[in-house]
C-alpha cells in the first residue's frame, strides 16, 4: 500500500546535539510535502512545507527540510535543539496519486533533555 | 485569531453507547476536516467539507459513523454505535480556501475518546 513512513519512533538528543528526523512517501508524480508538529498539550502545527521551487525549504524555529525526489524522501533537520524542540514530529504528504488526501506518516516523538 | 475549537475535550463512553464531537473551524474557513488519530499513530482523514458538502468520505466508516457540516460553518461528528477500537483521538482541522492540496491546515486540540 502506497504510505508515508517515519524510520524513527522515539529521538532522544541533548540540547545543541544535531537532529535529523527521516520520512519516505511511496507515491509517484505530484507531491506536496509537509511536516506537523505537536508541542506537549498543543494542537497540530505547520512546521514547514515544500510544493515547489527549491527543494531545501526553511521552516520556523530553525528548521528546514530537503525534498530528494529520486529517494521519495523528506528529511527534517535542525542543526543545534533546544529543550524546547521536545514534541512529536510528523511528515505528511499530498499526492495526485492518492486522491489529494493529506497522509501522515507514524510520528517521531523527540526527546530533548536539557 | 481564534483557532480551531472542538468540544468536548475528553469523553469516556461504554462499547455500543452513541458520542458526538462538535468543531468550529477558523472563521471563514470554507473547507473542514475530520481526522481520527489512534495512540502511536498519524492521523488519518476521515472525512473532508468543502462549505457544507462532501469532497471526501472514503475512510468514514459509514455504518457506525456520520458528519454533517450546517451551514458551511460548525461540523459534528458522531459515532452510533461505538466500538473499543474506536478509542482515539479525533482531530478537526480547516483551511482557507479549497482545499487545495499545498494548503496549510490549521487544527484543533482535538477530543479524545475513550470507549470501555
């Protein structure tokens, strides 16, 4: 089945370490990516999202994403967190393939110890 | 700018009893989502309104569960009757325009559902 997939469950780091959070889609064609997160008792939010242009986009709070088409990947990464950066990532793409429904990938829950 | 509100915030309800989720998307927003989201998993869209009119129901398991958006504006979600795998966390979420596919969402902080 066609699905987003999130190689890492749980990421535990300490502040200023590197982070990078994996995402593979397996739709072909038109893409829309996105990546969410959710902070400890907050809604949902848009952290960054590509559609077009430059595949390395740049999102709040530091992060940026790279889109590498020919790897069906979407990688999220901040060079140096923060505690505050503690929350549950999620990948989300939007593809022609799949009815322009919104799929989410299984989350990864970061641990930024302090 | 308000957000996304969704009541109630939590629900503890028994197997086969009825539940009803209630949203109010951005003011102004024309499409409307639902999204179910199950413990250690993403969310996954149950249905999508665009004004008061279904563009997506595919994944809405229709025999136990509906959705009517009035008006183009609130939307309820209610499941009749439940099952224990029901239990979840229901999201609803909205957008500007119409949905189309790089729009942003904007969620609410969802009701999470406990069926025992």
């Amino acid at each position: 089945a066609q699905s987003v997939s999130q190689h890492n469950h749980h990421v535990i780091l300490s502040e200023a370490a590197s982070l990078e959070l994996g995402c593979n889609y397996s739709y072909g064609g038109t893409v829309n990516l996105f990546w969410y997160v959710q902070y400890p008792g907050q809604h949902l939010q848009l952290l960054l999202k590509y559609f077009s242009g430059d595949p390395l986009v740049k999102g709040i709070k530091g992060f940026e994403a790279e889109f590498i088409k020919s790897k069906f990947s979407f990688n999220l990464r901040k060079p140096s967190v923060q505690w505050s950066d503690t929350a549950e990532y999620f990948c989300a793409v939007n593809a022609a393939a799949a009815g322009n429904k919104l799929t989410f990938g299984g989350g990864t829950r970061v641990l930024v110890k302090p | 700018e308000a957000g996304v509100a969704q009541s109630p915030r939590y629900k503890i309800i028994e197997k086969r009893q009825s539940v009803a989720f209630w949203c109010n998307p951005i003011s102004g927003h024309a499409t409307l989502y639902w999204y179910q989201q199950i413990l250690g998993q993403g969310p996954k869209l149950l249905i999508q309104f665009q004004n008061n009119g279904v563009v997506d129901d595919s994944q809405l398991p229709k025999d136990r569960f509906s959705a009517e958006r009035l008006k183009g504006v609130d939307s309820t979600l209610k499941i009749q009757p439940a099952k224990l795998e029901d239990s979840a966390v229901y999201l609803c979420a909205s957008s500007p325009l119409t949905g189309a596919p790089n729009e942003k969402l904007f969620f609410g902080s969802g009701t999470q559902l406990s069926v025992l």
